[in-house]
C-alpha cells in the first residue's frame, strides 16, 4: 500500500457516513482483496470468507459514523471487523457441524440432547462470552486455528507478553467458570 492510501479511505468512510453509494463501491474495491484473504486464511473454507467479507461491509455501511480515524488507520478498523466475524463464525460453524455429525441412532441407550457433554459445551460457550475480546480472541486463534503465541502476536500486532497474558488469565477464567 501507498502512504496516500490510509487517507483515501478516511475520504472514503467519511462520504459513505454521507450514504455515498459510489465512495462505499471505491472502499471495497480498494480493500475487499485484503479483506478476503484475512476471513480465508482465519477460517479455510472459501464460502464462509466471502459471507463475512459482506458481513463486513454491511457492518461499515451501517457503522461508518462510529469510524474514529485517530484510533485506528481505516484498513486496520475494517480488519478487526472481519477477524472477528470470522472468529465468531468458526465458533458457530464448529458447533454446527458437530452437532451434524454425530450419529443418529435409534438406540434407547443413545444420548439425548442435555447430555453430560452437550451441557459442557453449553457452558463453555457461556464463559468464553465472559471474556475480554482480546482474551477470546487470543484463546480462539490458539485453539481454533492453532496459531501459536508469537504467531498471535503477529498477527493481533500486540507485544508477545500481552497475548501470552490474555490467554494464559483467560483459560484461568474458563476452568473456573466451566468448572462449576
């Protein structure tokens, strides 16, 4: 990217707070290919990246006024909306496809819904909302994605101890609160 780029989409973002149709067109021109291969390379499955990459734009169509341009460069706040939605979909889309693909049996003796198991993931569910979003955050790029503490680091651009930090207080949190 070019320095003069950051500041084309602040012009951007500040006419498509106008409802400008053509500056919101010129945005995702400009940055739905780096947009996309943030969702491709969280989640690997090309369908679920092109329906958080619209997530995302919806999002800044909607959101465009909460943009402050002295917190973050606009590429960077459009990112965190796409790394989170991606967070948040391999969250759902895991329980989702575990939920297909246990078999169905008709056997009495096969578990039924509120099982040991499924109360658990319930109440896993439950406790990882608790969190912070930087310790969600670190916690499902670690263990969904199986990046590791400097690659988070990286990839978050956060120093080393603050990730390590989050993850290791959040998974403190999560076996207290699950452990209950």
């Amino acid at each position: 990217m070019d320095s003069s780029q950051p500041e084309l989409l602040n012009t951007l973002i500040k006419a498509v707070v106008n409802g400008d149709r053509l500056a919101f067109e010129r945005l995702y021109r400009l940055t739905s290919p780096h947009l996309f291969a943030v969702a491709l390379r969280t989640l690997g499955n090309r369908a679920w990246a092109e329906d958080v990459l619209q997530e995302c734009f919806i999002t800044v169509w909607h959101n465009a006024a909460s943009f402050n341009s002295a917190l973050s460069s606009p590429l960077t706040w459009m990112t965190h909306i796409v790394r989170n939605r991606a967070i948040d979909r391999l969250r759902s889309g895991a329980r989702r496809q575990g939920r297909v693909e246990e078999p169905v049996s008709e056997d009495l003796a096969c578990p039924t819904p509120g099982t040991e198991s499924e109360d658990r993931a319930d109440r896993l569910d439950r406790c990882l909302k608790q969190l912070s979003s930087e310790q969600r955050q670190s916690i499902s790029l670690a263990y969904y994605q199986g990046m590791s503490h400097s690659d988070i680091a990286d990839w978050l651009q956060q120093p080393l101890g603050s990730v390590k930090s989050w993850i290791r207080r959040g998974l403190a949190h999560l076996r207290e609160c699950v452990g209950r």
